[in-house]
C-alpha cells in the first residue's frame, strides 16, 4: 500500500467515525428536548386532573384541620382554633379563585393557567364548604342560644352572614342545570357576586378582632393588584384592536 493508499484510507475512516458521531449527537439532542417539553407538559396534565384538585382541596383541610385536632395542636380552646383557621380556608379559597381570571387574561398561552381554570367551580364550592364550617365553629365557639343571640349584635357578624349567604347560593348554582336555567349571561352575572363576598368576608376578618387585619390586607391587595393588571391589560389590547386598520 503506497502513501495515497493509507492517506484515502485513513480519510474513509475519519468520515466513519464523523457520520457515526451525527446520528449519536442528534439523538441526544432530540431526547434533551423530548424531556424538556415532557417535563412541562406532564405537570400541566396533573395539575389538570380533577383527581389532583380535589386532593389539594381536601389535603388543605386534614393538614391544617383533621392532623392538629389528633396530635392536640389546636392549643387551650380547640373550638376557638379551628374556628379561626376554617375562616381563613375559606377566605383564602375564595382569594385564590377570584384570581384564577385575572391570571388567564394575563397570561392567555399558559397551559399551566389554563389547567388551574378548569377547577374554578370546584374552588369555588369548597371556599363555600370552609365557610359553612367556620359558620359551624362559631356556634360551637358561643355555646349557647344567649351568647350565639348576642354576637348577633356584632356588625362583623352580619357582615360575615352576607358573603357567607352569597356564596351559598353561589354553589347551589355552579352546576350545568343552573346555566341553561338562567342562561349564561344571567349565569355570569349572577356569578360576579363573588367579589362582593370577598369584599364582605376580607372586612368581616378585618374588624373581627386583634391580628386578622394583618391577614385579610395581604388578601385585599392581591387581588387588587390583579385585578387593576387585568383590566390594563384588557384596555391596552382593546386598543390596539382598534387601531389596526
């Protein structure tokens, strides 16, 4: 074999190893970016499962509810603990729905946003459910029919009765019979009852006592500033709609 032969012969190697190394590389590739997109893409799926919400949901009320009345957590007057912590459940669950919209028009492409919308009704029902309990707690909390008749007297009570009234018929009417019933626009209307009730239940937790404020104007300016974030958003976008020729 002369010079030529071993110089074209080591060529032929080289390009061997180079057309086996391509494949190899972009199959590396590929599975880097299958696991990017699959990583996402299967939170997004479990997060959308109504397995998954109902789990939260009630997870939320054994961790802070069901587990400290079995390892005697709740302190001196268990009543009066739960009755403090079925209030916040209810008034964060609402909180947390009522951003559900705000944060769908502001971010319209997210998968992840779009999943969290699907349990609307469910949160919404179970903010209801909390607050039946607080409701429950507090009769307990009083003891009996004079004291229960004499927290009527408290204006923060009445107040709590009325978003607590709302949300009750709120859930009674997140059902498919209740849509075609009332018609969707009727239905929605209806519906936007809520921010009263969160209105009504973040001034009832306000004024009820020492310390609750600190807790419901954490609340209050979320929402606020969502709120004011959609409604710029919905603006700026109208706008630009209409000055497009």
């Amino acid at each position: 074999m002369n010079t030529a032969d071993v110089i074209e012969h080591q060529v032929r190697e080289v390009s061997g190893v180079q057309e086996r190394c391509v494949p190899a590389s972009s199959s590396m590739l590929g599975t880097r970016f299958s696991a990017k997109w699959f990583l996402p893409q299967l939170l997004v799926n479990v997060v959308a499962n109504k397995i998954f919400a109902l789990s939260v949901i009630i997870g939320v009320g054994i961790w802070l509810l069901v587990i400290p009345v079995f390892t005697g957590a709740l302190g001196a007057n268990p009543v009066e603990k739960l009755l403090h912590q079925t209030g916040e459940i209810a008034i964060w669950t609402l909180g947390a729905v009522l951003s559900l919209s705000p944060l769908r028009v502001l971010f319209p492409r997210s998968r992840l946003v779009n999943a969290l919308n699907r349990h609307r009704r469910a949160i919404g029902v179970s903010a209801c459910v909390y607050g039946l309990m607080h409701f429950g707690f507090h009769l307990l909390y009083e003891g009996d029919a004079q004291a229960i008749a004499r927290s009527f007297s408290k204006p923060f009570i009445w107040l709590g009765l009325a978003g607590l009234s709302i949300l009750v018929t709120l859930a009674a009417t997140s059902n498919n019979f209740s849509i075609r019933k009332l018609g969707g626009i009727k239905w929605k209307r209806l519906h936007r009852l809520a921010y009263a009730a969160a209105a009504l239940l973040i001034y009832h937790q306000a004024i009820a006592g020492k310390g609750h404020w600190y807790i419901a104007r954490w609340l209050l300016l979320s929402l606020l500033v969502l709120q004011t974030a959609r409604v710029t958003m919905q603006l700026v976008t109208k706008r630009t709609r209409t000055s497009q020729p």
